[in-house]
C-alpha cells in the first residue's frame, strides 16, 4: 500500500492503520536511495515528497523545511538571499533521506557533514506522536535522526536548520587526464590530500569518457567556497602549482560556474531514469595497497555515465555528539549505471563485487551510496550502532519500522 498524506494526521492514521493490521512502515521523501531501500515486502510506503515547503529566516540564520524539499531547490532560494547550506550536490536529492543519513554536501569539508547543521526536527514517532527533537527535548531522537539515515524509526516532518552567510570567494577548476596517467594522478591526489585546504571539496571522477567527450580519463575537480581572498588563493595553490597539471589534457583557471551551472556539471555524472549498481569504502590504506584496485576498476569500469568517485575527506575531529560516527581520509564510490533493464546482468553487480574485494583496506562504508540489499558494511561506529538499537527499542518497540537492508552484526 501506497500512501500519500496530505497532512499531519494522514500520517497518524497511517501508522495507526499500520500497526492494527500488523504491518511495516517504510518511508520515502525524495525516493533517491541508490538501494531504493523504501521498497520493501508486505510494508506500507509514505511518501513525504508533498511535504515540500520552507521558510528562510535570514535575520536568525534558520530555516523550516520538509523532508520533501530538493537540496536544489532549498539552495536557489538560499543563494538569492545570499546565504548558504550545505546541500547536496545532485538535483532530485530531498533533505528528507541525505540529511537523516549525514549528507555530503557543497563545501562540507569547512561546514562539516550536513546533519551537524541540522538544529531539531519535528518528528511523528512510532506510537502516533507528533514531537519536537533538540538538543534539550527528546535528545534520544537527536542524537538518531542524525545519521540513522535509511534506518531511522520515526517520520521526519520538519527539518530546523542552521544556514551560512554565502561564502564571497566560488570557483572550481578542473584538471582532466588520460587513462595512461592514472598512477601519477592518484599518486599526486593521495600526496596532497592531508594538506588541502577545508575550504576545497576536493574529488576525481574516473569515466570512460570524460566530460562525454574525450574518452578514458580522470578528471580532478577543485569546488572552492572561501569567505576571504586569501582563503581563496590558498585553497587553489595545489591545483595552481601541481607537479603534473603539464600532463593535463585540459586544465581549466578557476571560474565561478553559478548555482545554476553547479549542479549542471554534477547531474552529467547523475543522469535520472537510470539503474543503479552502488557501492562504496572509507579508507585510509597506503596508496600502494590500493592501486591494483584502483588499475582494476579501470580495467572493469562500464561504459559511461558509470564512474569511480576518489573523494579527498581527511575530516577534523567530529565534534558533535550524534549516530554519524563513520569516516576517514578518503571516501571512494563506484557507481555503475546503465539505461536497459537488459543490461543488469551485466553491471548490476560490478560495484558491490569490486568493494568486496576492497574490503580489507577499508573501514567502512557512507550511508549516502549504500548498497546494503547487496553488500553489508559498518557504517556506523560499534558503539553508535549499539546506543542507536537501544534508543530502538525504546522508540519502536514493535518493529513497526523497516530496519536498513541489512546491517553489521553488533560487538
Ligand atoms: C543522483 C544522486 C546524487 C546524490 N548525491 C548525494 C550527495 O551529493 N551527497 C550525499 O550525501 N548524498 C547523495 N546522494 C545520496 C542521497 O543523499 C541518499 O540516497 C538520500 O537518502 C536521498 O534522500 P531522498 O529523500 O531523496 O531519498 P529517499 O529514497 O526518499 O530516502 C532514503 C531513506 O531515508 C529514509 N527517509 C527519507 N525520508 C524520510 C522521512 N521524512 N522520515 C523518515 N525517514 C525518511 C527512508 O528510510 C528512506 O528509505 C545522492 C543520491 C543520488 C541518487
């Protein structure tokens, strides 16, 4: 069953309906889980994506905003108010699913992961009730809905944000590299990825046609938001001097492509009305041990828009208290696609077979590309894992939400 609510109590019933009839709730808002993780058996799906308004309060630095809202959408309207959040980078992608997960977004790295700026939610939880969770009030459910992602046992109504004023200082540049280069552009990226700045949400997209032109390559993409020149100029350094930018089929200045062109530029590498096939690994194994892997994924890569994502994190310590609890130096991601339900058996596996083999070099996985249906990895710490099953069981006691596809057994 299929349920749209058109308000509050629509869900209340929902739920009421549910657990009188003794079935699961799954939940959806923007419906961009790689795993599609809402589909499941014998469960009722609600789909939040009506629940799509927002106010912006430009004088407090707040915004209300229901799961169903486009990171895309909230960020437009930011950027007329000169503001800012740390949205994700795809058009499509709702608040609802990336911010319960933890939400990788522009200028993360500085920002840090997007459910930091998330400052309460209004909550409808598994008895029916409508509540209100922060820091002070129903903290259990704060600490959760902070990084339980497709896991998460309540319904999310309303997302309270923190914003940003825009940052003075955007540009990207790009350095694109034939395949015969990979060992120096890997080696260069692992190198100088401790040192780069906060401000650079630095990544490398491997494709078999880079930008759906020159064919086999990496590109190495430099997004920049700094509040200040200086800032600025620092953060472009690696990429204005790098040792092998000569080698560079094409290397771009820095340019400021606007919101509009900013998402433009990622939705080639995300087209919509896709299959997928999605895995991914954080890691901090030396260079060495990874690149027979990384050779292999060129070797195996299918044919594009698939690609292989290399994202420079090194993250700072995370500071504040909630179930995100999972991540390293380098995050990377294998996204297979292809267009014909024909063609799954040929690459439907590739991502999830590749990162089994990968396994042992990495220390866990993002819930953002998950392919839990298909592979099981930690994406929390141990101990987050444990506290968050505990608040569970006091929140759900019945099960009456879908649980991830699956998860690592708790130690
Ligand atoms: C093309 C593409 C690009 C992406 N880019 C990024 C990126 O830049 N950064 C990043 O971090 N992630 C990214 N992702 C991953 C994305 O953030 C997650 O898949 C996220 O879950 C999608 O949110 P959604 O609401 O659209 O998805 P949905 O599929 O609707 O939600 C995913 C799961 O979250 C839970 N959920 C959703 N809404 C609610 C709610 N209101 N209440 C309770 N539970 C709910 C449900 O368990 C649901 O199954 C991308 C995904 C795609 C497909």
């Amino acid at each position: 069953m299929v349920v749209e609510p058109k308000s509050i109590q629509d869900i209340i019933a929902t739920l009421t309906y549910a657990r009188a009839t003794r079935q699961k709730i799954t939940v959806c808002s923007g419906g961009h889980s790689f795993s599609a993780n809402h589909l499941r058996d014998n469960s009722m799906l609600i789909l939040m994506k009506g629940f799509n308004s927002y106010e912006i309060n430009a004088d407090t630095l707040t915004a209300k905003a229901g799961p169903g809202v486009g990171g895309s959408v909230l960020m437009l309207e930011l950027y007329k108010h000169n503001l800012f959040f740390p949205a994700g980078h795809c058009k499509g992608v709702c608040i609802g699913g990336y911010l319960l997960q933890g939400g990788y977004g522009w200028n993360g790295r500085k920002l840090g992961i997007a459910c930091q700026s998330v400052i309460g939610l209004d909550i409808i939880t598994a008895d029916g009730e409508l509540v209100h969770a922060n820091a002070e009030q129903n903290s259990d459910l704060f600490w959760a809905a902070r990084g339980a992602g497709p896991g998460f046992f309540g319904i999310v109504i309303c997302f309270h944000l923190k914003l940003y004023p825009i940052p003075k200082y955007r540009a990207i540049i790009a350095h694109d590299f034939y395949m015969n280069h990979l060992e120096d552009v890997y080696t260069w990226a692992y190198e100088v990825g401790p040192v780069i700045p906060k401000a650079v949400e630095f990544q490398m997209i491997m494709s078999n046609n880079m930008l759906n032109l020159l064919g086999p390559g990496i590109e190495a993409i430099a997004p920049i938001f700094a509040d200040t020149k200086d800032e600025y100029e620092e953060a472009m350094a690696f990429m204005k001097n790098s040792p092998i930018k000569s080698k560079a089929v094409i290397a771009t200045p820095a340019f400021n492509p606007g919101i509009d062109m900013l998402y433009k530029t990622t939705m080639t590498h995300y087209p919509e009305e896709q299959y997928w096939g999605v895995d991914n690994m954080w890691t901090h194994a030396p260079l060495n041990d990874l690149m027979p892997f990384i050779k292999e994924i060129a070797r195996t890569l299918p044919p594009e828009p698939s690609h292989f994502l290399w994202l420079n994190w090194h993250p700072g310590h995370l500071s504040t208290d909630m179930a995100y609890s999972n991540e390293d130096n380098t995050y990377l991601a294998l996204y297979s696609t292809w267009k014909n339900a024909e063609d799954t058996p040929t690459y439907g596996d590739w991502a999830a077979n590749m990162m089994r083999q990968m396994a042992h070099l990495s220390t866990g996985i993002q819930l953002a590309d998950e392919g839990l249906h298909q592979r099981t990895a930690p994406f929390l710490s141990n101990s987050h894992l444990k506290k968050l099953q505990e608040i569970r069981a006091q929140r759900d006691p019945h099960g009456l939400f879908y649980e991830w596809h699956s998860r690592p057994v708790i130690k």
